[in-house]
C-alpha cells in the first residue's frame, strides 16, 4: 500500500524558510516523477512544483518560480520542498503524490505565512 507523509511545515513570518518532506513508502519510488501541491483555505488543490525520476527535470508554478526548489533523494525515497522568501499567500497545506496524482493523498503538512 503506498503512503505518503509529509512533513516540516510550520508558522513562519513573511519573508521566511521551510524545508517540506515527504517519505514514501509502497512503491519504487525512483520509478515516479513526484509533486507537491497545495491547497489554501477555501480554495482547490494547485500545482506547486514537479521532478523527474531522475531529478533532471523540474517544473515550478509562476508563484513560486525562483523562491521554492524541489528536490529527491531515491535512495531515501524523500521528496523535497526548500521554500524560501515566503509570503502570506503561500499558507497552505501541502501534500505530495505522483505527477500523475496516482496515490492516495497524505495528510499534508500545514505551512501558515504570517505577514
């Protein structure tokens, strides 16, 4: 059964840094590009950024474009999130899953940006 835990997030004032992880367990995987994604109060589940098996390729949504870096290390089976230069609009929960959001959603990990 593939579960996937985040973790790392806190309450930290604007302008600030958190370092998300997420284990995975369940599957292979450096067979998997990996996501993390977020959800804000009252709003949907977005794209926050996505890497390769490899770790090769990387893609970012605008927002967080140039402040937040995704990273793995497979033989960990950890995904990364660095998030620097925080703002209040980045306070979410942020989960982690599969690019193809394949399995099942974890708890998340709450990040609240104050300003």
């Amino acid at each position: 059964q593939v579960q996937l835990v985040e973790s790392g997030g806190g309450l930290v004032q604007a302008g600030g840094s958190l370092r998300l992880s997420c284990a995975a367990s369940g599957l292979t995987f450096r067979d998997y590009g990996m996501g993390w994604y977020r959800q804000a109060p009252g709003k949907g589940r977005e794209f926050v950024a996505s890497i390769n098996w490899s770790g090769t390729a990387r893609n970012y949504a605008d927002s967080v474009k140039g402040r937040f870096t995704i990273s793995r290390d497979n033989p960990k089976n950890t995904l990364y999130l660095q998030m620097n230069s925080l703002k209040p609009e980045d306070t979410a929960i942020y989960y982690c899953n599969t690019i193809s959001q394949s399995a099942r959603w974890g708890q998340g990990t709450q990040v609240t940006v104050s300003s």
